[in-house]
C-alpha cells in the first residue's frame, strides 16, 4: 500500500474539486494505482492561503506520504518549505522558477516537479478577448491579492503592455477580503465602460461566488482565468484545461512511486488551452457575442 497526500485548493464539495480529482484517481488507476487496493490518498481541502497550506503540510508529512500532491502556489510553496525530502508534484502554479519552487523547467532538481498554469502573456490575449467582446469597455481592473504570489505581478505587467494598444486604462486593483472585492466591484461600476480581469489567484478562486454575483449585479463584462468560473455563471474564460493537468500528474505521481527523481521530471508547460463562453451570461449583461469568437471558443454554455 503506497500512499499519496494531497493538498487541494478549493473545498470537498466544490464541483471542481471533485472533477479534478476524479480525473486524477481515474489517471492513476489506468497505471495500476487503485485507491483501496494498492493506494491511500489522504486529502486536505481549501487550502487557498499560507496559514492553511502550513497546518495542512503538517498533518499530512506526519502520515509519511510516499509523494505529495501540490495544487496551487500555497501548497507547494508550504510543501517545499516543510520537506525538502518527500517528492512533490504541482499543479496550477504559474511561473514556478520566478518563485523559486524550482531551479528551472528542464531540470527542477530537487523534491518537486510539477505542471505550470499560466504564462504572464496571456494577460494580452485576455484583454484581447474582453475589448472584442464587450467593444465599449474603457476601464479593466485587474484583482489580485498582494503578496499571494510573486507571478502575479508578472500578470500585471503584460496587462500594463496591452491596454494601450486595446485602448483601455488598467487600474489595479489589490484586495484583501471580501469587503474589499465588493468595494473594488462597486467603484468599477459606477461609470460606464468598466470591465474586469480575474488572473490565476488562489484567494480570488476562493471568492468565485462573491465575484461573479457582484459583476451580474453591476453589469460588468469580465474574464476568468479557468472553466469552473464560467460554468459558474461567468461570462467568459481563457486558460489551460486543469483537469488535464491532474490527469497528466496521475502519471508523474506513478514514475516518481516506480522510482524515478522529481527533480529529473522536467516541468510541464500547458498544451491545451479553452476559450470557454456562457450565452445566458452574456445575454443577461446585454452583450451579443461576435461570430468570429464563437467560432473559435471550445466550449459554448447555452
């Protein structure tokens, strides 16, 4: 019996939770690794902030796990910070070299290796997407939580790049709790053309139902960095498939249980990207998605 701990952002009973890890016990028992035959995997939930990673990283290297399965940069970086010996395999991290989780994405070295999220760039194409869909916003403010992690700067800084060229002002936005997103959201409203961008932000993840609730009530178009915002009820998201990504570390987690070294496991950069886009969503806001952009989403939720 080999076993697995794993440190999941978002809670149990979150659909998300749930389809990241069945694709990743469905991932595993195609190799061989049957929960409850040859398999234990010890799970701790919502770990979306520093002071919950750490707790959690605790209760699970007392159970000696065999490796551990980082989501999200809280995690890992609780994980490496508590164990430079048990192998750790992430998902959903973006920039892990600028954050120092590993020494490069080639050769990570030692105890982890893992599967990144988003490449700073993309924020181009977020605004890209946001400006074609919704053609009169002129102000996008971008949320984040200060010091959560070191990447997301490097988001805002591609962001900073493109709004000239879509003709919006970025307005940067840092937000601490839940007051500060509705006050943030409310500001935004006030005056017409106001957009949104929701970047990779385990705190933000947290808080999906607040924000989407809040940018319905003010009608304001706004971009998601995953599916799960979307399906729900956001209006429009570009990001890479993290289901996949669990599906891909299933097979990380039986190399590293077959002998082989995470630090000799290159890290693995998104191949799969989806534009996914809500119709009911987009309708309530009054906005007529453009032909050529449904033409090239993946995903279309009626």
């Amino acid at each position: 019996m080999r076993r697995i701990g794993a440190l999941i952002v978002f809670s149990e009973n979150d659909p998300s939770s749930q389809r990241r890890i069945a694709a990743f016990q469905q991932g595993l028992a195609k190799l061989g690794w049957v929960v409850g035959r040859n398999l234990q995997i010890d799970y701790r939930w919502g770990i979306s902030d520093d002071e919950k990673a750490k707790s959690a990283t605790t209760e699970l290297l007392a159970l000696a796990p065999d490796v551990i399965l980082a989501n999200a940069t809280a995690a890992v970086a609780a994980s490496q910070r508590a164990t430079r010996s048990v192998p750790i395999v992430f998902t959903g991290v973006s920039e892990p070299v600028a954050q120092g989780l590993v020494a490069n994405l080639t050769h990570p070295g030692g105890n982890i290796t893992g599967f990144t999220n988003l490449e700073p760039s993309v924020g181009a194409k977020w605004l890209e997407l946001l400006k074609e869909i919704a053609p009169s916003i002129t102000r996008v403010a971008v949320m984040f939580k200060p010091a959560l992690s070191q990447a997301i700067p490097l988001f805002q800084d591609s962001l900073k790049l493109a709004a000239p060229k879509f003709g919006v002002e970025l307005i940067e936005a840092a937000v601490h709790d839940s007051a500060a997103i509705e006050v943030v959201l409310t500001g935004l409203a006030r005056e017409r053309g106001g957009g949104l961008v929701v970047p990779p932000d385990p705190f933000l993840a947290s808080q999906l139902k607040l924000i989407l609730e809040m940018a319905a009530r003010h009608r304001l178009p706004a971009i998601y960095p995953f599916r799960y915002f979307v399906g729900a009820g956001g209006l429009v998201s570009y990001g890479p498939d993290v289901e996949d990504q669990f599906r891909q570390a299933a097979d990380y987690v039986d190399r590293i249980l077959r002998g082989e070294k995470p630090g000799d496991l290159p890290v693995q950069q998104p191949t799969k990207f989806e534009l996914v886009i809500n119709l009911s969503t987009a309708k309530a806001l009054g906005i007529t998605i453009p032909s050529n952009v449904l033409a090239i989403a993946d995903e279309v939720i009626e």
